[in-house]
C-alpha cells in the first residue's frame, strides 16, 4: 500500500485542480475520495475461526464539458476516472491489489427538428494487478456515426455506423472488432397505419479465437388498426418478419454464438418456480439493452417483497437455447455480482416448470453491464430464470437499491470447427384480430383472432380462434360477461383444437362492497393428445369502514397434463389491512392451496401448501418507523417455515444540510435456523448541492447450527462537485 503522505499529496492536487476548473462556465462535474474498512469473522463448526481484514481507498474523477457552437450545434468532451487500492491480510498473509477505470468520451452533434447529424467516441479501459504480478488492461474504443432525416408526413430515415475494438495490453487474450452499419425508418402515411424496417451489416472478428462473423439482418413491420360502421367493428393486424443470414469462418477454437429471436418476455414474483403463469412483460425482449424495467434484483426494504424474481422469454417455437444474457441498467462489482444464484426454468405451456440448470456464479462484464448464464442446452418454448434479489448481509448492499434488469438475450452457443458455414433463419409473426359488435345492449360481439409463428430453423405454429362474447349490466349491482371460442391451428407441426370458456357475474351492492363469481377453462387436443383445465373462483373485497380493509377467495380448479398427470386443486385465502390510527398498518395474510395430484397406475400424491403472514409497521413521526412480521410456510415437499422480520429506523434530520439515520435489520428463517442481522448507522453533511462528505459503519452478522458470519465495515467519502 503506498504511503498516507502520498496519498494526501495526490487527493490534495486533484482537489486544487477541481477548484481552479470551477471558473469554467461549461464544465461541471466532481471528485470523489473514499476509504473503507472491511473486517470479516467465519467460524465454521469444526474448524478454527477465520479472519480477514481489509482496506480499502478509491479516488474518483468526473468531468463534463458542453459548449454550444451554433443553435443547432454542440460540442461535448468529458472523462471519468476511477481507482480502487485494496490490502488484505489473511491466514498471516497480506495481498495488495489495484484497479483502474478510464472512460474518456468526444461527442459532436448537429441537432434539429426534422435532421440530426452526430459522431462520437469513447474508451473504456480497466486495470487490475495483484501484488508484484504483471498488469492487466482491457480497452475498448468505441467509435459511432449517426445521421438521421425525420420530415413530417414522410419515412424517417437514421444511418448509424459503429466500430468496436477490443483487446488487452499485448493482444494474447482479447483482440475482437465489431463493425456494424444500421439503416431504420419509421412511416405512418395514414393514422391506422405504421410501417418499420431495419436493416444491418455486421461483422464480428475474433482474432484470439479465429472465428469471423459476417451478418445480414432485414426486419420489417406492418402495423394496422382501425374501426369502421361508427365503432362497430373494430379490425387490426401486424406482420412483423425478420431475416438474419451469419457466414461463418472458423479456424478450430473457440465457439460461435448465433442469437435467437423471442418474440414475448414475461414477469412475475414467486416462490413457487414450478407452477404458475408469469405477466406479460414486452420490455424484457424489445431489444434495448439500457432501459430499466420493473424487475428489481437490488436490496428490498424491510417491508418490501423478497420473493424470487421470476422473468424470461417466449421464443415463439421450441428453439435450442444453451447461453441466456441478462442485462442491468448499472455496473456492479464482483462482490455484489458474485453473490447472485441463478436458476434455469423451461416450459412447454408456460404454467408447468421443470428445473434445466442450477448455476451459482455467472460472469459479469467487463464492458457490457450483464451476467452470462451458460447452462445444458434445452429444447423448449419458454425460458425463464429465477433469482433472489440482493440480501442484505452482502457488504455494502445498502449501495444497491435498484438493480433494475433492462434485457434477456437467448443464444445458441456452438463450438467453432475448420469450416466455412452459411446459417440463415427467416422469421415471420402475423398477427390479425377482429371484433364486431352485433347487440348495443346487452353487448354481443363476434371475435375472431389469428396469430402465426414461422421459422426455417424451427417449425409453424398458428392459431385461428372465433368466439362469441356478451357483457350486459343489469343495474348498478349486477353484471354478468361471458365468452366462448373455437381454436383451430398447428402447433409444433402437430394437428391442435381447443376449446376455450369463461363467464363472470359481478355484485357491487355498495361502493365499499364487491364480489365476483368467476367460471374459466379450456379443453385442448394437440397431435392426439387431450388436455383439460377447469376452475371456478369467488372473490370478494370490502371496505368496513375507514381503515378496515377485508378480501376473500375461494377457489377449485382441475388440470390433465399432456404427459397423463391429473391436478385437483382447492384454494382458499383472506386477507385484512387494518390501519386503527393514522400512524399503524396491520396487515393479515393467510393462503391455502390443497391439490391431489394423480396418473394411471400411481397412487395419488398430496401437495399442500399453506402459508399466513401478519405483519405491524408503526411510524409514529416522519423520523421514526418500525416493522415486524412473522410469516409460516407448510408445503408437503419442503421443511416447513416460519420467517421473522423485524427491522426499523431513524432519521431525525430528513431533507436538512445535515442527515443522520439509523437502522436495524433482523430476519430468522426457521428451517434452516438461519439469523440475519445488519446495524447501519449513518451520517452525511450536504456542504452545497454538489458536494457532500459522508461516513457510516455496517454491522453485518449471519448465523446458524454450522456457522456463524461478521463483518464490519466503515467508509468514508467526501465529493466536491463544480
């Protein structure tokens, strides 16, 4: 580690330069000095205890020019710099290690209503080295044109060309290049109409690995919807086909991954990854890699859900998918990326699960924000991971609020032999729907829907359904809505004919009072195979009075599986919020699931699962805030649960120059007589706006029958911005 005197001469140069660039009117940014202190007791029953200590110190740099040339032309230059030094003693070892961050960036940009013209380039490049052991370096530079015509009333037109370079400081273990030119345009010549097209040329050459990528993409899209007869009927449509041919060119190493086209993403909270239909969730498979969506890994709150994040990808068809990218919207270090488990889920109906791979580490970055989960490669339709957000035991969690996950990439990873290969896959997704009112009153409509799935790497799927609807209102107590459809296609190249059914009748006898019958299911015959699903559920909601809230359901449903299994399920549950005075919330949860599941020649099998929850939070004052719950889970195939929580805080300062707060954090899992605890006192002076200086400790402490984790941890950091 060098010398303190060292170090207060760097921090004091870095701080006299931020002041003297303050007096620039176009630049802003800050610097950033921080220094952590990390000690961690393991004792392992059995073994001797275990003890590490380390320090750590970070030095950060961010500067942003901008000047405006001309009213439509700007200029923008901008650099952030980053250092970590870190020793750590262990076993009667010490280690020293330092890493390095560099991101310098140049943009120009010429920007209008109707053109947009812009050029830029940036590098990222990081250092590592461990004790007196050679320095590693990882660069990549990216440069990017844009050019882009968007008149009104015509097709919008935007050119991009990018290259990207890749490699380490003597190009022996990464040397890649991207090169890619993008062409889109966007054009509505009536308002029910839109038409898209993107085109690309890209070219992937690795030269460590021998392998060259040449790909050819086309995307177009037809979107259409409109009413006619004074919204009597209303007809859409869309036809969305996508082109991508890769000539390959491998030398014998290495492999090649060739991307697959989902056409859905979907979402949901469980701890039941087995069983259960996921939300829709677009943004999950709409290609862009930056933008946040609502699935959270980062540290929950006391009060916050900390079920599994359940999320994946229709693709269309059963496609063989072995590498599933997932993409954050932030960077994360190794001992916050390290402690993520994975888990891979493939579905053939996306409502029954089966386990595909268990993975306890996947890589992140270095360049790209996402983790690589690699896995045995399935053959399947749908694809789901699950994931536990961020526990709060992991050091310096608090940090990470929000890890918002912004993409899922599937691949197909194959390893590269001596050959020239051409691989082209042509995808085609249509989709039309029809909706004619026949009745006003009661309303009776006439539905037909139409959907196609194609690809020449995969097989054809459609669907062509027709059904009846009515909803009709009695008066302002009583509704009832009803629906029934024919479905006819091929699915998987297999003969498919189903018949679908619902109906629903609504008792609303007073605002505070609703109730809700619902019947739904399906009868479904695919290539000679014959499945089943029927349920009815009762729901109901009622507000007593102010601050008695009350829900009720109660449910059965029936399920045949294609592979002969039968699923006779009973569901009850109730729910309470109670809020007896402004500054207490009592909530009161209690869940039961009991189904008998059979198949021919087998005795029956009971699985149960029951869970009740009650919970307190009391916030007497802004400043104050106190939670506590218990929770008991009972399922036939696990250990039976009972989680205790209880956390609470303290901020007696919120919004002033000053902010101090303290929390406390405990949790008690029963079934594997696991104790949580974090203690996490913090204090932080806002000097301006821009500049803050801050300190805090973390108590962190996990234990069991086996084993027992501390760590203690404090940091400091003081930002000057200008």
């Amino acid at each position: 580690m060098k010398l303190l005197a060292g170090r207060i001469t760097l921090a004091g140069s870095i701080l006299a330069s931020a002041a003297s660039l303050t007096f620039a009117d176009d630049l802003s940014g800050y610097v950033e000095l921080s220094a952590a202190s990390l000690s961690e007791t393991n004792e392992i029953q059995g073994l001797p205890p275990f003890r590490s200590d380390t320090s750590s110190y970070r030095s950060r740099v961010n500067f942003l020019w901008t000047r405006r040339i001309l009213p439509n032309f700007q200029a923008q230059a901008g650099a952030f710099y980053e250092r970590f030094d870190d020793s750590i003693e262990q076993l009667g070892f010490d280690q020293e290690s330092e890493r390095t961050r560099l991101r310098p960036y140049v943009r120009l940009t010429v920007r209008s209503p109707w053109l947009l013209g812009e050029i830029g380039w940036d590098r990222n490049e990081e250092t590592a080295r461990t004790d007196d052991l050679a320095r590693l370096r990882l660069t990549r530079d990216t440069f990017l044109a844009t050019a882009g015509w968007y008149p009104v009333e015509l097709p919008s037109a935007r050119l991009e060309l990018s290259r990207i370079e890749d490699r380490d400081g003597d190009r022996l273990f990464e040397d890649r290049t991207e090169s890619a030119i993008r062409f889109t345009s966007d054009y509505t010549p009536v308002e029910s109409t839109r038409l898209y097209y993107r085109g690309a040329l890209e070219e992937v050459e690795d030269r460590i690995e021998g392998t060259d990528l040449r790909t050819t993409s086309h995307n177009g899209q037809v979107i259409f919807s409109d009413t006619y007869f004074d919204s009597r009927w209303e007809l859409g449509g869309s036809w969305n086909t996508t082109h991508r041919q890769t000539e390959i060119e491998a030398a014998g190493t290495g492999e090649v991954v060739l991307p697959v086209l989902p056409v859905g993403g979907f979402f949901a909270l469980d701890d039941t990854p087995d069983e259960g239909i996921l939300d829709p969730a677009p943004l999950v498979a709409d290609g862009n890699t930056l933008v946040g969506t609502a699935i959270n890994l980062g540290l929950v709150p006391p009060a916050g859900d900390d079920r599994p994040r359940n999320f994946g990808l229709d693709l269309g068809i059963a496609r063989d998918v072995n590498l599933l990218r997932v993409w954050v919207d932030r960077d994360l270090p190794f001992e916050i990326a390290s402690t993520f488990a994975w888990e891979v889920w493939t579905s053939d109906d996306a409502r029954f699960w089966f386990q595909a791979a268990v993975i306890p580490l996947a890589p992140f970055g270095p360049f790209d924000n996402r983790f690589e989960l690699r896995f045995p490669g399935v053959m399947s339709r749908y694809v789901k991971v699950v994931v536990r957000p961020l526990a709060p035991t992991v050091p310096d969690a608090i940090s990470y609020p929000a890890i918002l996950v912004t993409e899922v990439e599937p691949f197909s990873a194959q390893p590269a032999n001596d050959f020239q290969q051409t691989v082209s896959d042509t995808r085609n997704l249509a989709h039309a729907s029809s909706r004619f009112r026949i009745l006003e009153r009661p309303g009776l409509y006439y539905e037909t829907t139409y959907s196609l799935v194609t690809s020449t790497r995969g097989t054809t799927s459609w669907t062509l359904s027709n059904g009846i609807s009515t909803r009709h209102q009695f008066d302002r107590v009583w509704g009832v809505a009803a629906r029934v459809s024919r479905e006819d296609g091929l699915d998987q190249d297999r003969d498919r004919t189903a018949y679908v059914y619902s109906a629903a009748v609504t008792a609303n006898p007073f605002e505070t009072l609703r109730n809700s019958l619902i019947l739904s299911g399906y009868v479904d015959e695919t290539g000679g195979v014959r499945t089943e699903n029927r349920g009815v559920v009762f729901n109901t909601t009622a507000l007593v009075y102010e601050g008695v809230d009350l829900n009720f359901l109660a449910g059965t449903s029936y399920t045949t599986t294609a592979d002969g299994f039968a699923n006779d399920a009973v569901l009850l549950g109730a729910g309470a919020t109670l809020i007896p005075h402004r500054t207490v919330t009592v909530t009161l949860r209690y869940d039961d699931r009991d189904a008998t599941i059979s198949t021919e020649g087998v005795p029956d099998r009971q699985d149960r699962t029951r869970s009740g929850e009650a919970s307190v939070a009391y916030n007497p004052v802004p400043a104050v805030y106190f939670f506590a719950s218990r929770r008991k889970d009972e399922r036939t195939t696990e250990l039976d649960r009972t989680t205790d929580q209880f956390a609470c805080s303290w901020s007696p300062f919120p919004g002033g120059a000053l902010q101090v707060s303290v929390s406390y954090n405990e949790a008690h899992f029963s079934d594997l007589s696991d104790t949580t605890k974090s203690f996490v006192p913090f204090v932080r002076w806002n000097i301006n706006p821009r500049s803050y200086f801050e300190i805090a400790y973390q108590a962190l402490t996990r234990e069991s029958d086996l084993a027992r984790l501390e760590d203690d941890i404090v940091t400091a950091t003081l930002r000057i911005g200008f």
